[in-house]
C-alpha cells in the first residue's frame, strides 16, 4: 500500500515538474552566485555575530530627533519597512530601546553563532543582490547584517561603536565566470582578482574583523588608517582569524537590482519593502557625545544596501580602482613605488 502510493506520489510529481521548475528558474538568481559566494571567517573573539535582518526592526523603535515616529504600521516589519520614508525619510533611526550604553547588552545584539555547517539557525543575516550590466557582465553584492559593530581600540580609547552594520563582498562576473571580488572595510574597501583570493574550492574567503566586520581577504592584522590599504601593523586595527566560518547562502534572501528603474525585485519568496527604506538601521549618535579629533566612542548607525553603489562601472564604487592581483593589498613594494 505504502509503496502504490508513493508510486503515485513520484509519478504525480514527475508530470508537474517541468511545470514548477521554470516558475522556480524565472524567481531565481543564476547557480554561478551560490557556487561562487564567498565564506566569511568570523573573528574567534567577536562577541557580535551575524543577526537576522527582521529581528532589528522587531527589537527597535523608529525614531526622528530621539521622537518615536507616529503612524507607522502595527507590526513594522519587513514587509513595510519603506513607509518610514514618508514619515521622516532619512532622519529615521530604529533606535534601541535603552540606549547604546546599556549594561548588561540585550542578547540580539550579539546575533547568531554559525554552526557546523555555517547556518544560522533561523536567522537571516545575508542579503544577496545582483545587478545585470548585460553582455554576461553580472555584478553579485552579498550583504551581510550584524545587529551591532564592535569599534576599534586606539591608543586605549574605544571608538566607533554603533547599532547595526552592513558590510559586503561583491563578485563581478564575467559570462557566469568570477573575475573580481570587492570587499567593504570602514568607509571603503579593497578589490582582488578572483584568482589571487584565497579560496575553499570555487568560494573566496572573506575574513570579517573583530567587531567591525570589516572584510579582507587575508587573515592577520590590519591597519586602516588609510581607506583601501592595509598594513599589518598601525594606529588602527583590525584583527582577523579562521574563528568561526559563515556560510551567508544558507541563511539569505535573494534579489535583483535594476539600476535604469532603481527596482529591486525579489527574486523567490523574500521580503522586499526594506531594501528601499532609506533611513538608518541602529540609534543615531548620542547627543552631545565627546569626540576626540572627530571620532566618538558611539556613532550612528549606518543605512542600508541600496546606499552602497550598487550601480557601479569599476569593481570599487570608485576612481581610480585598482584590483591587487596579489592577496596582500598592502604590499609595500606596491603602495610605495
Ligand atoms: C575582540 O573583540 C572582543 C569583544 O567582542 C574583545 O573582548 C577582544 O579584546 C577583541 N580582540 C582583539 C584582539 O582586539
Ligand atoms: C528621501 O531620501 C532619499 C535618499 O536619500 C532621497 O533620494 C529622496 O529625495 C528623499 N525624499 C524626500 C521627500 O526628501
Ligand atoms: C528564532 O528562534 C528563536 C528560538 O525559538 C526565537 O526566540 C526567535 O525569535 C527566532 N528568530 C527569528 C528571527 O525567527
Ligand atoms: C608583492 O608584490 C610583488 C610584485 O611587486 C609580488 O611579486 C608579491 O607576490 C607581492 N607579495 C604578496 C605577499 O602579495
């Protein structure tokens, strides 16, 4: 009996089929993203892990000048998340609800540990966008959310900690083949070619800061002080390690950007109103925060992916853009012949 209806079972499937596999191949992304993505390489001790996307609008209040915003949607959630832009726009803030200062930190704020496989559970901290340029020229942002950035220490000073952060790789394909990789560090970031990255298989590595989540495509020490070089050792530093390896596709919603139209389309079963909201992602900068040549311990959260030139001719958002052949983007024979 078991075995007649499962016959059933897999010959009613077979016959629909054809049928569910081509709705499926119009909603989805090309396999050469997934096959491609990049595996993020946690820092041991960060404290503050990937998070999901959702939990943040769940554990926040939306808030313009420390107001709470009237009128919003009960419950704001992904799903219309961009009605804040009539409401405030850019001053929007989804603010914490006892302040970045609090003690003890609330528990989201430390997201989700990858587990063996590098899932999530059933967090959601990756966004992947793809951007058609045509003629095979496809450009794959993978975005990935951590409730809350870590600064860096200088001179026994902590600065720049802030509610949410979003940082990103991008690959740029060439005809379904991966020829550059950018990653986001701070304010800008620095792009490899595909071959010189370290890899697991066809999927480049991408070693995230600690508490920054800043991306490099080496292990080690980081110096940052100037945007798009690193040297092993300076003012400002970032660590990273092989701690915990994240595997972003397992835990991630899928779309595509049209750069002519500036529309995202989902691309499967994902929420889409908050790729276009367009206000901040964590509480803005305390009020009379003390700062020290213009860096403060606390600063405000940032925007999200659509502000990350997601229409981009070279592989860096900007000009001149050098794509380092080698791993080692602060090889000092380069930077200073
Ligand atoms: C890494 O960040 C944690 C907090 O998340 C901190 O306790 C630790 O000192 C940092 N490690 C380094 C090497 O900076
Ligand atoms: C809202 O912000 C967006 C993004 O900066 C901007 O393009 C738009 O003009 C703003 N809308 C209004 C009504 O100010
Ligand atoms: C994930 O599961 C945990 C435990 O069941 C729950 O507390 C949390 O709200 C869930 N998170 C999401 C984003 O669904
Ligand atoms: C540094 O640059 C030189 C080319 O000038 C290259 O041969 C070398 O492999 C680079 N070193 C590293 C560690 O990437």
């Amino acid at each position: 009996m078991h075995g007649h209806t499962s016959c059933l079972a897999a010959l009613a499937l077979s016959s629909i089929q054809p049928v569910a596999a081509s709705l499926k191949a119009a909603a989805s992304l090309p396999q050469y993203v997934y096959e491609y993505a990049p595996l993020v390489w946690l820092y041991s001790g960060d404290a503050y892990r990937p998070s999901d996307i959702g939990a943040q609008v769940a554990n926040t209040i939306p808030e313009v000048n420390w107001n709470a915003v009237n009128g919003t949607p009960t419950p704001l959630t992904l799903d219309n998340l961009d009605s804040l832009n009539d409401l405030g726009n850019t001053s929007v803030y989804l603010t914490t609800h006892n302040g970045i200062a609090q003690e003890p930190e609330p528990s989201w704020w430390f997201g989700v540990t990858p587990n063996a496989q590098g899932r999530t559970g059933n967090a959601t901290g990756c966004a992947i966008v793809t951007v058609n340029h045509g003629a095979g020229s496809l450009d794959a942002f993978y975005f990935y959310f951590y409730a809350f950035n870590r600064g860096d220490i200088v001179l026994g000073e902590m600065f720049g900690d802030h509610i949410g952060d979003w940082e990103h790789n991008m690959v740029r394909f060439a005809n379904g083949t991966p020829t550059a990789v950018w990653y986001s560090q701070h304010s800008y970031g620095q792009a490899f070619t595909y071959n010189a990255v370290e890899k697991s298989g066809k999927r480049p590595y991408s070693y995230s800061g600690n508490g920054t989540h800043a991306n490099y495509a080496t292990a080690g020490t980081h110096d940052h002080t100037i945007p798009g070089v690193t040297f092993p050792d300076g003012p400002l530093e970032d660590y990273t390690d092989r701690g915990v390896l994240w595997d972003p596709t397992l835990n991630a919603y899928s779309y595509t950007y049209d750069p002519s139209s500036l529309t995202f389309s989902a691309a499967g079963d994902y929420p889409l109103s908050w790729l276009n909201f367009n206000g901040q992602w964590g509480d803005d900068q305390p009020p009379n925060e003390p700062s020290i040549f213009g860096q403060a311990k606390y600063v405000a959260g940032p925007n999200g992916p659509k502000f990350k030139d997601l229409d981009r001719s070279n592989v860096c958002p900007a000009s001149p853009c050098i794509i380092w052949p080698f791993k080692e983007a602060g090889n000092s024979s380069i930077v200073i012949a």
